[in-house]
C-alpha cells in the first residue's frame, strides 16, 4: 500500500548524502526481522536521479538498527546524525542507499532512499519549465512520474517577501496560462494560491523564513 502524499518528503534529506558508485540493477536492502514496510513510490526522480522509496517501522532500536546495517554491509557505512535521526548510507555499484531512522518508543521508524547515481544528467536543471525570480535558488526538484497522477514539487528560496512572491507567480502563471482557481490568501509570513490550466492543477505556497528570505513551494499535478 503506497503512502499519502503528506509522507514524502521525509526521507528527501537521505538522498542528500549520495555519492558515486557502479552496479546494473536495483539491489535490495537487508531488514532486520519484524521490520514492516511501506512505499512511498517505485519510481522517483529526485534533482535529476532516479529514485525509490519506502518507509518502515521496526521493534529494533536505533542502536541495533545502525548496528545490523554496519554488519550487514561489513562496516562499508558511513553514519551521520541529523538532529534526532541517524542516517546511514552505504554503496552498492550504481547506487547509493540510505536508511534515516529515528527512535520510536521501544522500536524505531524511518525511511530508505536507493539513489541511481548512474543516471545523473549531464546538464540537469532544477526547477525548469517553472517561474522563479530572480535571485531564487531552486534547491529540489522531485517528480512521481509513474504515479496514477504524476507529480511534481519544485522547493526555492529567495529575498521576496510572501506578498512579492504571491504578485510575481500570479502575474506569471497568468501569463502562461493558468487560472486562479482559489486566490487563497497572502499575508506577511505565508501565502496559499491555486491553479488550474486544463486537467493540470498547481498549487503554490510561500512561507517567510526569517527577516529576509522565503521559501516557495511549487506542487504541479498532470493527469
């Protein structure tokens, strides 16, 4: 049973500490027993690589859990803490897996990201196709290209305020042929818009990050 969309973007920060590697075809990582998973999508396209996802809840504890995976894989690990999660990353010719796991009372839950390195484009550009002002930095770029409605979030930073950021994506999705579906509302710390062209629907949201920077989410469903 796949994951709502809510769960996605959990283990987005593993695929972070990937790295290059060599090997044909998607490898299976070990699960301590009793360790239960569920997807979260067969098939992602995170800034440029391909990608697969889960998330998994174990009685094993956070501790045992790194412990089975420095084993497993004969200590060819390398563990990072991020805030309260551990990641562990580890790999395995053309792809790289990562397990970020947390305490969960007695046991444990996390997520495991297999990252094909392999298929890294040579000029990939975050956030094409999309506006952004000027000055934004587009620092991902996720697809869900085989889901039964494929998906696309695109997440940027910049130097506008919410209400800037509101006026520049209306005057520029206008432009490209969206309609306002919900004009929401646009406030000093957030902003909320939604948008219809045809069959497609992209919803827009922007969140003050401190006294000079937003962050924009752009989330675009394509029937």
């Amino acid at each position: 049973m796949r994951t709502s969309a809510k769960h996605r973007l959990a283990w987005v920060a593993c695929a972070l500490l990937s790295c290059t590697a060599h090997a044909s075809s998607w490898p299976s990582p070990p699960l301590p027993s009793g360790t239960r998973t569920n997807e979260v999508a067969q098939h992602i396209v995170f800034n440029g690589l391909d990608m697969r996802a889960q998330t998994f809840v174990s009685p094993r504890s956070q501790d045992e859990l790194i412990d089975f995976y420095r084993k497993a894989w004969d200590k060819e690990v390398v563990v990072n803490r991020m805030g309260p999660a551990e990641v562990i990353g580890h790999r395995d010719g053309d792809y790289y897996i990562t397990v970020q796991v947390s305490s969960s009372g007695s046991g444990s839950k996390g997520n495991i990201g297999i990252v094909d390195v392999a298929s890294a484009p040579k000029h990939f550009v975050p956030g094409k196709g999309l506006p952004a002002p000027a000055g934004s930095r587009v620092f991902n770029d996720i697809a869900y290209p085989d889901d039964s409605v494929p998906a696309r979030t695109v997440a940027m930073r910049n130097s506008l305020s919410p209400t800037q950021n509101g006026a520049y994506f209306r005057e520029r999705l206008l432009a490209d042929g969206w309609k306002v579906s919900d004009a929401g509302n646009c406030g000093g710390n957030d902003c909320v818009m939604r948008y219809e062209r045809g069959d497609s629907k992209l919803t827009l949201l922007v969140m003050r990050e401190g006294a000079s920077q937003s962050q924009v989410l752009i989330n675009v469903l394509q029937p």
